[in-house]
C-alpha cells in the first residue's frame, strides 16, 4: 500500500479526511489493500481521492478479483446478453456524440480505452464503416469475445497497473472509459492517453459523477452505501473539469447521461494548463454537503453487509489458502 501525500490531481498538499471506509472495510478478514481508502477533500481543486492504494506493482492481482467483488460480468465469456446490451446502449450514445460534432470523418482513427467486448466498434460498424478502431480492455474475455465475434481485430489487454502507449501509434481521437476515476496512477494515466492523441486530435472522456449527488441529500442519485474501494478519485463536474483544464486540455462541450458526464477535449500544442483552484464558494458548499451526508452516513448500518453475494464472496475468500499478493 502507499498513501499519497499530495492530491493526484493538481499536486497541492494532502487534504482533509472526510471518510475512511470503502465497501469492503466492513470484513477484516479480507487483506488491508482491500479495505482502507481513506478518502480526502483537496482543499486546493476540490478532488475526492483515496489517500490509501495499492500500488501499481501489485494492480494484477488486485484487478483480478474485481469481477468477484464487484459481482458484474466482466470475466465471463461469452458476455452475458444483459451486459452486451448495456454497453450497446452506451456506444449508440457515445456514437451519436462523435458524429453531432462532426468527428466521424471517413479515415479517420479511433483509440478506445476499456472497450469492453468492442460495443463502440460494433455500432460504428454500422454508422462510420471508414473509422479505423483499435481497443484495449482489463478482461480477456471481453478481449477474446470481440475479436472472435468480428468487432474489433486490432484489440489488446490493458495492464492494470497503467494504461501503456502504442509505440509508432497516435489517433485522432482517443474515447476514455471511466479510467480516471479508476487510475492508480493519475497523472501518468493521463500522460498515456495525450502521447497517443494526435497533435489537434479530440479526447472523449465519459465518467462516473460519483459524487457529483451521491452527497447532495435529495439529488437523484443520493445514497449511503460505502464508496466502491476500485474508485480512487471521485470527480465532481467542477473538479473533473479543473483537472482537465490544469493538464492543458480545452473543453469543448460536455454532456450528461443518467450517472455520467462526459466531454470532449483538445490539446493544443504547448498551451499552459490553467491553475486547478476550486472557487471558495463551491468549495463551502461541498464542505457542506459532505458533513451533512456523513451526519446520514453515522446512523447507518452497512449495507453491503447484508447481501448474501457480498458475504458470499468474503467466505470464499476467507477459506482461500493461498495469500493475496500484497
């Protein structure tokens, strides 16, 4: 484990704990890596982050477990049709994005980050046929299932402990799934994604709001339930666009769809990232919200706890002989 000492995003000194406990610290049976986060408001851009994670050398074996923990489909194969759909449905909106702000020229190509099983590929198959696509994704099923089903040839398995460049490869525009909420390594994430974008490309970014409502009692997306431990960095609007606009990058527009924002970016060549400094009153009010969600948070019993698959997943583990890698 490490633990940060200044914000992954904009480099200012560590900030204030608002929370330790992620949706695995409930069972202390699981390693320390599993359960601590530590989550801290930086006082300077307004980033929520785990001041606690693992470190990259040991991000394998970490993000093999993420199918068990987070109880989804991403390690089955074929990909269940409930999941295909799901993410169907996502690369139709994303596709619609692309092509309103006039980026689906034919020749273009195309670098998708998390490309599940090729869903984005499979729809601009139908819409762009003349974009060139490569993908990568964390799951060798998802890898297999979209070259074995013609979606996406040019396909590679990502490495958890970091996205890696494509030695000789630049795209015009590089899609990034949810990565930066993800990213142990923020900044050396974000350095991948620009030495793959061409100079002037566009950069399409969609990511979890996280906790753009989650701690805004009344909003639609209000919850108590522990943070999920693989989220590292909790973006809201404000501090997700600060940290774009602090690694040089220019908002072009940005969109929301349901629990997720996304934008579209360019990066101008030697232009100046702009200071990452949240506005005083923004950061009052997210003071604000957070102390009131964590007066709600108190009160409440976990509920993670009591889902049978969750605890589950803890006996198995638990019986489990061989240690975890930590």
């Amino acid at each position: 484990m490490q633990r940060l000492d200044s914000c992954p995003a904009c480099g200012a000194g560590r900030g204030a704990e608002i929370f330790t406990d992620n949706d695995l610290t409930g069972n202390r049976t699981l390693p320390e890596a599993l359960w601590r986060s530590e989550y801290t408001l930086c006082g300077n851009c307004g980033l929520i982050y785990a001041a606690w994670r693992q470190e990259t050398s040991v991000a394998t074996p970490y993000y093999d477990l993420f199918p068990e923990l987070e109880h989804r489909s991403y390690g089955v194969y074929p990909p269940p049709e409930g999941y295909r759909n799901g993410k169907l449905s996502v690369a139709r909106w994303i596709a619609g994005i692309l092509e309103a702000n006039g980026l689906l020229d034919e020749g273009r190509s195309l670098l998708h980050i998390r490309c599940d099983f090729g869903s984005l590929a499979q729809e601009l198959a139908k819409t762009s046929p003349g974009i060139k696509i490569t993908g990568g994704d964390y799951f060798e099923s998802n890898v297999r299932f979209a070259r074995e089903s013609g979606n996406l040839e040019d396909v590679y398995l990502l490495d958890p402990a970091g996205i890696e460049t494509l030695p000789g490869k630049q795209f015009d525009i590089v899609v990034v799934n949810h990565m930066f909420t993800h990213a142990i390594d923020l900044q050396s994430d974000l350095k991948a994604c620009l030495a793959m974008l061409k100079p002037g490309g566009t950069m399409f970014v969609y990511n979890e709001i996280d906790f753009m409502e989650t701690v805004n009692p009344g909003g639609r997306y209000f919850r108590l339930a522990p943070v999920n431990n693989y989220h590292k960095q909790l973006f809201t609007p404000g501090s997700i666009r600060r940290f774009f606009e602090h690694a040089g990058l220019e908002l072009r527009s940005a969109e929301r769809r349901k629990n997720t924002l996304s934008f579209i970016l360019t990066r101008r060549e030697g232009a100046a990232g702009k200071p990452a400094t949240i506005p005083t009153a923004e950061l009052s009010l997210l003071k604000a919200r957070l102390e009131r969600w964590g007066g709600y948070r108190r009160s409440w019993i976990r509920s993670a706890m009591r889902l049978k698959p969750v605890r589950a997943a803890y006996r198995r583990m638990a019986k489990d002989p061989a240690p975890l890698p930590y």
